[in-house]
C-alpha cells in the first residue's frame, strides 16, 4: 500500500486486512464498477461492526471517494481495537494496561521515566529498555550513550525490524525532533512491542508450563514410589512384630514376665506412635497426589493391590487385636504368677509354723529326772539354726510376693513377722527352759539350804538376770543381794566378783547360790561367833541381856550363855 486513499477505495485491501484470521467469504477482487467497489467496503464496514467495533459518520462512499480524514479515523479505530485493545494489564483499559506495562518493564532502568506515550519516548531509551528487558542479547543496554537521543532511537527501529519483525512505522524525526510526538502514533507503535514479547511471554509460558508439568509429574511418581515403598514397609513391621509376639514364651518368673510387660509399655510409647504418625503421613501422601492429578485432569492413581489405605486399615485393626492378646497373656501370666507365689508363700510359713508348734508341744512335754530333761532340751536347742534357715527361705519368699505386688494372701494368716516373733519366743522359752534346769539342779544340790531359801534366791536371780542370760553382771549382783539385805562395801563387792568370775566364769546361778550359801550358812567358826555377839550388841564391848532379848534368842539359849 502506498496511499490510504487510493489503495483502500476498492475496498480489496480493507477485506484483506480484516481476514487475516477469519473468512468473508466472496467478494469482488478485481473490481471495476463503483457498486463493486461499494459491495467490497461495505462487507468489510460490516465486518468491522460485527466484532464490536463503532464506526462514527463514516460509510462506503466516504472510503470511495477518499475521504481522508474520516478513513484515518477508521484506521485509527481499528488500530485501537485490534491491536491496543486487547491489552489488558490488571483490568485496566487498553491505554492504561499498555502504560502500565511499559513502567513495569523499564522500571529497573533508571534514565527511563516512562509517564505518556509521547515525550517519554522521545530520547529513543525507552525503546532501548523494552528491547533489553526481554532480549538482552540484542541490546547491550550498559555501553549505549545515553545522550545520542537520534541513535538510541534509530538503534531501536533497526533491532525491532530486523531481530523482532516489528515494522517501523514511526521515523526518528517523528519522535526526537517533534515538540510533542503522536500519542497515537507511539501507542501503535509500542502495542507492536507488546505483542512481539507477550507471543515471546506467551512462548516461555508454554514452556514453563511443559516444564513444570513435567515436574508435577516428576514429584507424583516419586510420591508414588515413596509411597508404596513406605507402606510395604509400615505392613512388614506389623507383621513382624506381631509375629515375635506369637513366638514369645514365658518362662514363668516374675521379673521375666515384668520385662515383657516394660518392653510392651515402652511398645506402644514409642514404636506404635512411630506407626500411627507413619500411618497418617501415608494417608496425607496419597492425598496429595490424587489432589494434583485432580488439578491437571488426570486419571486418579489406584495403588497396587494391598497397598491402598483400605489395607493399611484392615492391618491396624489386625495389629490391635493383636495387641489385646498380648496384653491379656502378660496380665493372666502376672495373675498366675502372683497366685503362685501367694500359694507358695502360705505352704512354707504354715509349714514353719506347724515346726514351731511341734517344738513348743515337745518343750512343754520334757519330764523325767533333771539330767534328762536337760538332754531333751539341749537335743531341741540343736534344732533352733536349722529353723532360722527355713525362716530365711520362707523370707525370700515374702521378698518375691512384694517384689510382684502380692498385697493380700488369703491362703495363710501369717506373714514373716509373726513367725519371726513366734521363732524368737520359742528360742526364749528353750533358753530359759535350760536355765531353769540347771539352776535346778544346783538349787537340788544345795542340801544345807531351805526349800524356802532356795525359792527366795532363786526368785531373786531371774529377777534381776534382766537380759535372761542365765548370768549376773556387777552391778546386777549388787542390786540382788540388796534385796537380800546383803550390803557390801564397793571394793568389796568388786573383789567378791573378781573371785568369782575366776571360779566360774561368771556369776552363774550356781555362784550365786554358793555365795548365798557362804553368806547365810551357821558356822561355829571364832570369826563367825565374834561377829553374832558384835551384831547382838551392836558393836558395844559387851552383851547385855535386854542385847540377847532384842535379837530374839530363845530363852534356853539364854540361860546357856549366862552360864
């Protein structure tokens, strides 16, 4: 085309210039009459006024007849429609979009103030920087002299046409020589930019998404794999653990059957919670998978038979049955442990007891001559050591119930402390069955004693022997003589013991017997008489007869000792 008015007067070039991307269908292409021409513009008048475009006074005569001002109107209109209208750039209108566009990508150029479509353009830089923002191979945006306005321009136009194909519809005068460049004329101008970059967009994006699909599909294989490996995993763990359930075998003590029960505890706070977070990962996983082929229209993934959700499920509740059983055998293992103990426990105190009762019924049944007795009773004494080692066994035994948590035994009313007690009883009563015995024995030999003597000592002695060793220490004997009314001086009493301890070995009943004896036994003895006569007349030189009254001596022996 050469002339607005010429060419598009037939209106051949306006039909052409509207089917670039549809069909008029016929029309006249060599026309020669003016109806002819006239069908041809008005097909293309009413092409244009069916995409939606308003055309103002203008008709087919007036692009016939070359009306200037109203075809450049039109082709402005079109202009308008075609090619800046269907900018859009955040909702704005075509103008507004397509500035805001070119801010966008210049905005990291700092000579570059894009605010119109007229003067901001006119040092050729603008150009420059769309040129650069999407193809920096083209332009190096760095080395240009800012200040050579006619050369950057220039530099743009050849670049566009011959790197971009976008024709050069301006001239370098158009923009850097004219006081106020055609808003119109740099919008149609720069829209030629938008499109050659938003195909170019438009080509990355297509790109982009290829390659992001590919990676989406990437990552949902991978999801996959890692999912089914998990969950093969997570049913292999079930079952083994299930399986070293089943094959456990109790050994039957308490400790082994506690054991059980500690791993089992530490089981379900660690491994199990383990599990259950797995399990609900699993469950997350094959969500998200089936979400993103959702997204992008695929068919849903179905795992592989045994592995879906379903099957994990019906193995948890097969692990929880599992785990019921478990619990019930340790808990009956534990029961019948702790009824073991209880029964074994009742056995060997009642059979201790039963012992003890034997020897306090064979205790309480020695009779016969002293010496005898004292055979028996020393024959049962042996037996004492060999009842504190079934008391000990019979201990060991209580240990093990507490050990077990064993709080009651309704098979015994005994527990180690009774049988203690009643041990210790009989222990006793054999000690002092022996003491008795034997002071029996010394008091039987004590012929130049009263019975009614004998009685009083020997009271005396278990009095005061307060730890029942059969034995006086010191102070002990001290205090029975006291009680006799025997009062010594503490050095003597230190030596009478001394003496005595070498004799006996210790103050022994029979020591205290003889000293008794010593002390009380009539002796005719010069000594003895001197001091009978000194405590009749308390200690006067002489005896007098009221002397011989106070301290009662019979009348005759009165008489004899006057004579």
């Amino acid at each position: 085309m050469s002339s607005l008015v010429k060419d598009l007067s037939d209106g051949v070039k306006l039909i052409q210039l509207m089917v670039r991307d549809t069909s008029l269908g016929r029309y006249n292409k060599n026309p020669r009459m003016r109806v002819q021409k006239a069908e041809n513009v008005n097909k293309a008048l009413e092409f244009i006024t069916s995409r939606g475009v308003k055309l103002t006074n203008i008709g087919p005569e007036d692009i016939i007849d070359g009306n200037l001002k109203l075809i450049l109107g039109m082709i402005w209109t079109l202009v308008l429609r075609f090619t800046i209208a269907d900018i859009n750039e955040e909702g704005l209108s075509a103008k507004e979009g397509l500035l805001l566009w070119c801010q966008r990508k210049t905005a990291p150029y700092k000579e570059v103030n894009v605010q119109d479509f007229s003067l901001s353009w006119s040092d050729g830089l603008a150009l420059c920087a769309l040129i650069h923002c999407h193809r920096p191979d083209l332009i190096d945006y760095d080395r240009l002299d800012k200040s050579d306005r006619r050369g950057n321009t220039q530099l743009a136009f050849d670049v566009a046409a011959q790197s971009l194909g976008i024709p050069q519809l301006l001239e370098v005068a158009d923009l850097c020589d004219s006081d106020r460049p055609d808003e119109r004329s740099v919008m149609t101008y720069v829209a030629s930019y938008f499109h050659a970059f938003s195909s170019q967009d438009q080509a990355e994006t297509v790109s982009r998404r290829i390659e992001k699909f590919a990676d989406l599909m990437q990552s949902i294989w991978v999801s996959r794999n890692d999912y089914e490996r998990r969950v093969r995993a997570l049913l292999t763990a079930l079952t083994e653990t299930q399986e070293k359930w089943a094959s456990v075998k109790f050994t039957g003590t308490y400790a082994d059957v506690k054991k059980h029960a500690a791993n089992f505890t530490t089981y379900k706070q660690t491994t199990k919670r383990t599990w259950v977070t797995e399990k609900q990962d699993l469950a997350t996983l094959l969500g998200n998978v089936q979400t993103k082929l959702k997204t992008y229209k695929l068919r849903p993934y179905v795992p592989p038979p045994g592995l879906a959700i379903s099957d994990i499920d019906d193995a948890w509740e097969v692990l929880l049955a599992s785990e019921a059983r478990r619990s019930r055998a340790i808990n009956a293992q534990i029961r019948e442990i702790q009824e073991t103990l209880r029964k074994r426990f009742a056995a060997l105190a009642d059979g201790f007891r039963e012992r003890l009762r034997s020897i306090s019924l064979e205790l309480s049944a020695v009779e016969g001559p002293l010496e005898e007795q004292q055979r028996q009773i020393e024959e049962i004494q042996t037996r004492i050591p060999a009842l504190s080692d079934a008391l000990a066994t019979v201990e060991a035994a209580e240990v093990e119930c507490v050990s077990a948590k064993v709080e009651e035994n309704d098979y015994t009313i005994f527990t180690c402390q009774d049988l203690e007690f009643e041990l210790e009883l009989v222990v006793q009563s054999i000690a002092k069955k022996i003491s008795f015995i034997d002071n029996q024995i010394v008091s039987r030999n004590m012929t130049n004693l009263t019975p009614a003597q004998i009685e009083q000592f020997e009271s005396t002695f278990r009095y005061f022997d307060k730890d029942e060793t059969n034995t006086l220490n010191l102070s002990e004997m001290a205090a029975a003589l006291a009680s006799l009314g025997i009062v010594y001086a503490d050095e003597d009493l230190d030596i009478i013991y001394d003496q005595l301890l070498q004799e006996y070995g210790a103050m022994t009943f029979e020591a205290f017997i003889n000293l008794l004896v010593d002390i009380t036994e009539d002796q005719t003895s010069p000594d003895q008489l001197r001091e009978a006569f000194q405590g009749a007349a308390s200690n006067k030189a002489y005896v007098t007869e009221l002397d011989l009254r106070l301290a009662h001596i019979p009348a005759n022996a009165m008489t004899t000792c006057g004579k």
